[in-house]
C-alpha cells in the first residue's frame, strides 16, 4: 500500500537502523504467513513427539537392560548432536528420494513440512521423553505398590494409576517444549520452509535492509512466546496449590 | 478362630542389599495358619517391614521360601497338580493377599468409589454395578457410606485408612497384611482404625500386622513375633512375650515401649 500515511514514516531512515520497517507494506503478508507456518511446525512437531516420547520413557523405566539401552542411546544421540545436523540428516537422507507434493489448506506445501516436522518431532521426543520420565518418577512409589498389591499387572499399574497422575505433572513442561520449538523451528528456514525466519532473511536479502527485518522477526517471536511461558507459570502455580488442597 | 491349616510357610527367608553387606531379613521361618492374627513387633530397622512386603513378594527376597497355599511365589515357575511346569503369575496371587500401607496410598486421582472399584473391575472383571454395590456396603461397614464421592485430599487420615482396608477387602483376600497402619494417623485416630481391625479379626480374617500398638498386640494377637536385626528373635502368644520375654534385647525393647 504505498501513498499509506505511515509508508512515508521509514522512507529517510538507513538500511541498517534498527527500527527501519519501510519493507512492511510490501513484505507484511510474508511476515503473517511466517508466523503461521512457525506455529503451526511447533505445535505439530511436540504433538508428534509425544508419543514416541511416551514410548521412549517407558523403555527407559524398563527393567530391561536391552530395552533401557535403545532408548538411552536414542535420548543421547539427538540430545548431543545439534539439531541443524539432524535436520539435515532426516531432510537429504530420509526425504530425499520420498518427496510428498501435497498440498494441505492451500498453503502449506507438505514437501519441506513433512520433513521439518518430522525432523523437529524426532528431536522433540528426546527431550519430552525425559520430561515424561521425571514426571513418572516423581509419583509416589507407594501408588505403584497399592496397585500391584491388589493384583495389577505392572501396565495396569502404570496405566490406570501412574500416567494419570504423571501427565498431570507434567503439562507444563510440555507447553514449554511448545514455547522452545516455536524458537527452534526457525533453524528449518535453512531447508526453505517458509517460516517467520525465512520471511524476515528474505526480506533483507530483497529490501537490502539488513536489520529491520529481523528486528521485527524478533520482537515477534517475543510477543508469542513471553506471554505464553507466562501463562505456563501461571498455570503451574494454581496446579501447585491444587496438590496442597 | 486359629487352626493348624497352614496358609503360609515361610522357609528361611532372606533379604540382603550391597551384596550381603546388609541383611534386612537373615533366615526367617515361621508358619502363618488360616485365622491367625500374628503381630510383628520389633525396633525401627528390625526388618518386620521388609518381612511383611516380603510376603506378598512386593520385596523380591534375595533367598528362601513363601509358600502360599501350596506355592512357592517367589519362584518364577510352578508344579501344577498334573506336574507340569507352569510359569507363575505373581498378580493371581497378590489378588488374594490385601495389603494396607502406613501411608494409605489411596489413588489420589479417583474418588473413593472409583479408588474401591477399580482393581475388581481391571483385575477380576466384575462388573460395574456390581462392584459399586459390593463397595457401598463396605463402606457402609466402616462409616464411610456417604463419602464414596468424595476423592482422598478430603479424607482425614482415620478415614482414609478405613478406606484403604475395604479397598483391600473388595478383592475378598485370604489374608491381610497391614504394615503399620496406624503409624501416620494422628493419636485420635487410631482408634477407629484399630476398630476396624477388630472387627475384621472377629470375623476369622487372617492378618498379619506390624505395629507399634502393644495394646492392639495383646488384645487382638493371638500370635506375637519379637524380630531384631533381621532375625525372628522370640515367639509366642502375646501372654508369654509380653509376660514372659525369654530373650535379653525382648525384655530391652519392651521395657522401653511399655
């Protein structure tokens, strides 16, 4: 919308200042797509870790030396090799010669999403899975025993007794996880997804306004997440006092 | 109610973490009989605990014996009555001994009705109507009619406890372990609980219990055994330990709780 009054507000600042957002009229709309396609990446890969991650928990709670080792091995690799890697690795190696096309509510092309997300959700389960671990460890042994003592099998237990009260420990650590992958999906931008980092570089690289862009980027990325980890905190403490009732 | 029907045999029962280092249990044998009420009394760290958890295998023994009805449990297989070897279901006997914890260990999550009718429903398959009828009449039993909707967190500590013994006696137990039940209850409630006791006893349950109520012991027991340092020490009929103490560290200890 250029002739907008506020088109004129940038029009003499330099390409490097802070606070230059003359880009937005033209490049506004790439920036609101960014931020779905971030969000969307976020959620959807932390809901498709929870899973494995539920798995990969339970395996490490085994008494199965065999059973704890897969897991154990799964949780260090991904927590010790950096994400760009894995990213990589699952994009060229698993998606290379597998390259969906479809296309789902008219803007997300699924062939770097797919990918992405299912990169970000390998890497997720690692860490939700140690979320999950502590959260079941920190139920009280005694319920376990209450269960087994009635006759329960170890699964009966840990269904109908322990997970119940684990995933209620353990919820906010989970939205946390959300609020990380919201800043860690933007490593994905390298693969061409376009998310909100991949909005603000390719606005630099068109605009040659090197620093605006990101700016802008970043104080978006504050607005979803500085009030969503407040909300988390808040949450937490009522679930707190709850437990004291 | 006593009899010579022996229900479990405990044959040299061992316990011992670090490699030996500590012996919770070290060579317990003794036979519990249908109707019994056998009191475990001992020192803090005598093993009476670990005995108790022993027996319905909560505690993996590192050695010995529990015969339960005719079967070794702490034996991963079984002879059956053809002489075949099965493999042992650890569950189908854990349903028939009830066990009630110091610390309750009520489902927080459940209300009192869900905390009673859960493991009948999972485990045995009893049905929902069924079960809740047969719940509300326990509770009903031990006072506690009204408050199948309440969850635990609005229990007091007496209440909760009663609840856990009925929570035990929905799966019909052969026999009940109770370990230290009343220890965590404030002093005016421990008489509601041992109450319930009682009447439980009245009834011809078998029981085991370790306490710390020498009131209980004498008044209930008909059995009492002395352990210290993982070792049965001293056994008998509440009359001779309590009046007649043989050994030295029995005399001690009941000079210091009586």
């Amino acid at each position: 919308m250029p002739g907008s009054w506020w088109s004129s507000l940038f029009a003499d600042m330099s390409p490097t200042s802070f606070f230059n957002l003359s880009f937005l009229p033209k490049y506004g709309s790439m920036f609101i797509q960014g931020v779905e396609f971030t969000l969307l990446l976020a959620v959807v890969s932390v809901l498709l870790a929870v899973i494995p991650a539920l798995v990969l928990a339970l395996m490490r709670l085994s008494k199965n030396r065999v059973i704890k080792g897969i897991a154990g091995a799964y949780i260090a690799v991904f927590r010790s090799t950096p994400l760009l890697v894995q990213l990589s690795i699952v994009f060229f190696g698993i998606f290379g010669s597998f390259n969906p096309r479809i296309t789902l509510f008219g803007f997300l092309t699924l062939d770097t999403f797919i990918p992405c997300a299912v990169a970000l959700a390998l890497n997720s389960s690692a860490y939700v899975a140690e979320i999950f671990r502590a959260g079941i460890q920190a139920v009280d042994g005694g319920q376990t025993e209450a269960a087994r003592s009635l006759g329960m099998t170890s699964w009966q237990a840990m269904r109908l007794v322990v997970l119940p009260q684990a995933i209620k420990n353990v919820l906010p650590a989970l939205a946390n996880e959300i609020v990380t992958m919201v800043k860690e999906s933007s490593i994905c931008m390298t693969l061409g997804i376009m998310d909100l980092m991949f909005a603000a570089k390719t606005t630099a690289g068109a605009t040659w306004i090197t620093l605006g862009p990101y700016t802008l980027a970043a104080a978006i990325y504050f607005a979803i997440n500085y009030p969503a980890s407040k909300v988390i905190e808040a949450i937490e403490r009522r679930m707190r006092r709850g437990d004291k009732r | 109610m006593a009899t010579n029907d022996k229900l479990i045999q405990v044959v040299d029962l061992k316990k011992h973490y670090n490699k030996g280092a500590i012996k919770a249990l070290d060579g317990v044998t003794v036979d519990i009989n249908r109707g019994d009420v056998m009191v475990v009394v001992g020192p803090s760290g005598s093993g009476k605990s670990t005995f108790l958890r022993s027996l319905n295998v909560l505690e993996e023994p590192t050695d010995g014996q529990i015969i339960f009805d005719g079967v070794d449990i702490t034996k991963k297989t079984y002879t059956d009555e053809n002489g075949k070897q099965q493999k042992l279901n650890i569950n189908l006997h854990r349903q028939r001994m009830g066990m009630v914890f110091q610390h309750f260990n009520l489902f927080p999550h459940k209300t009192i009705m869900e905390n009673m009718i859960l493991a009948p429903m999972q485990v045995k398959g009893m049905k929902k109507a069924e079960a809740t009828e047969k719940a509300q009449h326990l509770l009903e039993r031990v006072g506690l009619g009204d408050r199948g909707a309440a969850y635990p967190l609005q229990l007091s500590g007496g209440q909760k406890q009663r609840v856990a013994i009925v929570r035990a006696l929905m799966m019909e137990p052969d026999v009940m372990l109770f370990d230290e039940p009343t220890s965590a209850l404030d002093p005016e409630m421990v008489g509601e609980v041992l109450e319930v006791m009682k009447e439980l006893a009245r009834g011809g349950m078998t029981m085991v219990v370790v306490t710390h109520e020498m009131g209980f012991a004498r008044e209930v027991g008909n059995r009492v055994l002395f352990m210290d340092e993982g070792k049965l020490m001293e056994e008998g009929t509440p009359d001779e330990v309590f009046n007649h103490p043989q050994c030295e560290r029995l005399k001690d200890f009941l000079a210091k709780v009586l």
